[in-house]
C-alpha cells in the first residue's frame, strides 16, 4: 500500500513538467490543456482505486488471520484458535526404570520398570475453561478378565479470577512442595518417604489462586479415600479439607535470580474405620494408617518396611485424621536446597482385643536435600509461580555433539527419615520384629539432553529402624530377614 501511494507523485509529475515547458504553447489551445487535465484526474483515481484495494486485501489477510487455527508442537501437540482463547492438546509421558539391588539378590528381584507411561488430553475454551484427563497406562488393573487403565487425573476449571480459580474432579490435592511438583521435574527418580504421608490425586473440588504475585494458595473439599475412589460409608460420610499456602519471599525482596520458598499444608477429616484406602468397598476394621497405600516401600522401590495392621473402629465410629506439612526452599543461581516435613496423627476409639479404647497416635517424616546445575543453568527460571511448585528446566545448549553442547547436568543429595514408632503397640500396631521406621540417604545424577529428555542414575542406601523385614520366597518359605536396602535405579525419561 504505501508503495502505491508512492506512485502518484512519480506518475504525475512528468505530465506537469511538461506542462511547465509546453505551457506558451499550449496557451492557445484550451482543448489539449483540458485533455491533460482529465487524463491526470483519471489516473489520479486509477492510483487510488489500487490504494483502496491493498488495503482491502490486507485487511482480508489479517481477519482470516485471525480465524486460521495455530498449530503447536510444543508442550504438547495440538491445535489452537489465532486469538488463543481456545485450544486443545495431547501430551505424554514415558519413564522406564532399571532396579538393581547390590548385596540383596535374595530379598530383591533386579528388575526393568515402566514406572510411568501417562497420555493426557488437555485444553481449554472460551479462555476460563480449561479441562484434563489423564491415563496411566503403566498401571493397569484387572476388571475380571479385561485390563483397564487406572485414571490418573480427570478434572475441569472454571479460571474467572486468577485470584480465585475453581476445579473439580480428580486431581492433586495441595498438599506439600514434592507432592505438588510433577514428577518430571523432580530432583531425584523417586520422592522421599514423605510421599507416602501426602494425600495425592483424590475426588473433589478446589479453589485456589495468586491473590498477589509471589503466593499462591489452594483449598480442597475431598473424599480423602486417595485416587479413584469415593466415600461408600453412609455412617461416616464425611468430607476432608486440605490446604497449602506457600509463598517466593524473593519477589517482595526484589532479589534476582533467587527463590526463597516457603509454605505449609494441612489437611483435616474423618474418616470410616471399615472403607479400605483407595477401594470403594466396605470391609470391617480395613483402614490401614497411610495414604493412598497399605503400606511403606523404600525409595529404591524395593522392599516394604512398614505395613500397619487394621486400626478396627466398630462400624459406627470413625477416624479424626489430621495431617500438617512444612515446606522451605532456597535457589540461587545453580544452587539449591530443600526441605519437608510432614507429621499426621490419627485419633479414634479401638475394639481391637488387647488395644481396646481410644488412641491418639502419629507418624513424622522428613527429609532435606541439595542440588546443584552443574552446567550453570539458573533453578529460578524453573520456579512456577502459579502454584508455588518446580518446573522444567531449560538447558542452556540442548544436546549437539556436532556443535560440542551436551546438555545439563545436575548433582544431588537427599537425606530422609520415616518415624512410626507409635505402632510399635496397640492399635495398628506392626508385627513384632518389624521396622517402624527408616532412614534414607540418596545420591543422585541427572543428564538433562533437552527440556523433554532426561537420563538419571540414583543411589539409595536405606537402613531400618526397630527391626527387619522378613523375605521369603515363592514358596512362602522363609529364606532372609534384612535391616537395610541399597538400590541403583537407572531411568530413561521423555514426554511431550
């Protein structure tokens, strides 16, 4: 357009330059200068009809634009509107482990894991509404002779305020900072012993936001039965309430390149003494203590070294559980360090022979660690601040042999500890000889080769406390009893 409008004066100026060196000639003749006259009002019009029709066309260009889908290839594949308010992806993930068990080939089968294999379909519409659903198709189970996926997450929000955003369904709880991070961008193969007192993905809904930047907090209305199950008692029907509130104290200090973290959780219920965890069916006295599992497994993923028996509530009692968390950590450029602590305890009226009456018990975990991003890169540009959790870390060079890049690498190390040394007796009490407790010690190597690839190797020296674990064999013969467990776990990881 604007080289049309370059044209007139170019077009129009040799007829007025010969004007001016004709014009005694053309004195005399009034008809020829009125001809001239005409012949640059036409193409004065001409110039600007084409004008006009540029800018139609370009106007056209940018409204179809504006229609035309986009289509993404990262974080995801999918689709997208142009003005992005609407959008639909698929994404997934893949992480195959290798468990090798040193000095314990008869208590551990070394074996080759598909510890996640997820697909998920998310997006959303009208720009408030976002929706996701996930599969795991790593952990299926069996429906009489077919094979069914176990859901992993199913949920949709409402995002009106991005100080009060609503979500309903299945989903993480907001509970705790290891338990909210996504397990692909976890510091270590596997969580701490922590994890098995953090309710995870249960039935709900939430509301949760950033009332300023920097804090963000969620609150959960739950069945507090853990993944894929609902509350079936309808004595004890009662819902569970989970919080989390964390805070980037480095936004209002203004400091750059630095996360200084902290934040704690709660959740509080009651809950039916005869609903086994994560099953929808109703069995006398089948509440184990934990969450989202009937017992505790190392961090190697190898050996169980906790496992309760039944706390056996009389069917119209139930259980006040309560459980808090403390979360903290600090980042500065390559560098950082964390922290959890997680206590539950777990209060109610026993009919069990031998721990008749009521009990007041509880569990403590905790753990602390260090990391380091060898390769320079910044764990601040990783920190999410919607929801007060670790993202994806970028390198700084993805991996090119051709060019000398080789990725990321980071370096870390975890200590842990598991205390349930109140079930030592009484109700829920552990089987005489076994441990009520462990402590772990982690080391850990990660080679990031992109932002979607990641191969890890980890360590992990596990000791037990107040007792060992019985190992027998297929025969159910006892052949071992062990007070500790080392395990190597290789992983190769990828999603999009």
């Amino acid at each position: 357009m604007n080289l049309k409008k370059k044209l007139i004066p170019v077009l129009i100026a040799p007829l007025f330059v010969g004007l001016t060196f004709s014009g005694q000639a053309l004195a005399n003749d009034s008809d020829e200068l009125e001809k001239l006259r005409q012949l640059v009002q036409e193409l004065d019009q001409k110039v600007k009809i084409l004008d006009r029709k540029g800018e139609l066309a370009e106007e056209a260009a940018a409204a179809k634009k504006k229609e035309t889908p986009i289509v993404q290839a990262q974080d995801g594949f999918g689709f997208k509107s142009a003005d992005g308010k609407n959008e639909i992806k698929l994404q997934g993930r893949v992480q195959a482990d290798y468990h090798a068990f040193p000095g314990d080939g008869a208590a551990v089968a070394n074996t080759t894991e598909l510890r996640r294999a997820y697909l998920t379909l998310a997006g959303k519409v009208y720009k408030d509404y976002d929706f996701k659903v996930t599969g795991n198709f790593a952990d299926q189970k069996a429906d009489t002779a077919i094979k069914t996926t176990v859901l992993d997450e199913a949920y949709f929000g409402i995002n009106w305020w991005n100080q009060a955003k609503f979500r309903f369904g299945q989903f993480q709880m907001p509970f705790g900072l290891e338990a909210s991070t996504s397990d692909l961008f976890n510091d270590f193969a596997e969580r701490s012993v922590t994890n098995a007192l953090a309710p995870f993905k249960e039935r709900g809904g939430m509301v949760h936001g950033n009332p300023i930047d920097g804090v963000y907090y969620g609150l959960a209305l739950s069945t507090g039965r853990g993944e894929n199950a609902n509350n079936t008692d309808t004595i004890n029907d009662d819902q569970e309430v989970v919080g989390r509130g964390v805070a980037n104290l480095a936004k209002f200090f203004k400091l750059d390149n630095t996360v200084l973290h902290a934040g704690g959780s709660f959740s509080h219920g009651y809950i039916s003494g005869n609903q086994a965890t994560n099953t929808n069916t109703l069995t006398s006295n089948a509440f184990l203590v934990g969450q989202g599992v009937v017992s505790s497994q190392t961090e190697g993923r190898g050996l169980t070294f906790f496992t309760p028996t039944g706390l056996g509530v009389a069917n119209s009692n139930d259980i006040e559980r309560t459980r808090l968390g403390a979360e903290a950590a600090i980042a500065y450029g390559p560098v950082k360090l964390q922290s959890e602590y997680i206590k539950h305890n777990y209060t109610g009226t026993s009919t069990t022979a031998g721990a008749v009456g009521s009990f007041d018990k509880d569990i403590n975990a905790w753990y602390v660690s260090a990391n380091w991003l060898v390769t320079g890169e910044s764990y601040a540009d990783s920190y999410l601040s919607e929801n007060g959790t670790w993202g994806r870390i970028k390198p700084r060079n993805n991996v090119d042999f051709s060019n000398g890049h080789y990725g990321a690498v980071v370096l870390g190390l975890r200590y842990s500890d598991y205390d349930a040394s109140d079930f030592k007796t009484g109700a829920g009490a552990v089987a005489a000889g076994t441990p009520t407790g462990a402590r772990a010690l982690t080391a850990a190597a990660t080679w990031i080769l992109n932002p979607y690839t990641r191969l890890a190797i980890n360590y992990v020296d596990t000791t037990f406390d107040d007792g060992a674990v019985t190992v027998k064999d297929i025969s159910s013969n006892v052949i071992a009893k062990v007070s500790g467990e080392k395990a190597i776990t290789l992983r190769g990881q990828f999603d999009f």
